[in-house]
C-alpha cells in the first residue's frame, strides 16, 4: 500500500453551472435561497442588516423551518434549518 495519495481540486463552477441535481440538500437549498429573494424583494435594497435578519427569519420559519436568530452576544450568525 502506497502512502503516496494524490488529490485533485475539481474546476470550481461557473454561475449557472450548477444544477439542483448536484446539490446535497436540494430542497432545503431551494427553499433558503427562495426566502431569500422573496425578503429582498419585497424590502429592496438600503435598509439595515437587522431588518434583512428579521425578515429572514419570518420568512423561513413560514416555510417550516426552525431558525435560531444570532443575538448581541454572538459573532457569527448561527441558524438551525430542517425540512418538516
């Protein structure tokens, strides 16, 4: 046995190479990012990161999800999702 191991890097993706086939969580991914763009939508662009939060969080909890919000104390935004 050889400890030789040899690993290449897949080519990263271009936008739009990407398939939903390809995703691990293709549904989730799917419902995540439609929330998203259903936020900035419907709030456009220039408000604060905490109104964009907010509705985030209502918009996925809508969707089934459950959502741990990020609190002062917090450095980096902790959300727990799961498909119903």
């Amino acid at each position: 046995m050889s400890d030789d191991v040899s690993y290449e890097a897949p080519e990263p993706l271009r936008f739009g190479q990407l398939k939903r086939g390809d995703l691990i969580h293709p549904e989730l991914s799917h419902s995540i990012v439609g929330a998203a763009m259903r936020v900035l939508n419907t709030l456009k662009p220039g408000l604060g990161e905490k109104a964009y939060e907010n509705a985030l969080v209502v918009e996925l909890c809508k969707r089934g999800h459950r959502v741990e919000q990020q609190n002062d104390s917090m450095f980096t935004t902790r959300v727990s999702l799961s498909i119903p």
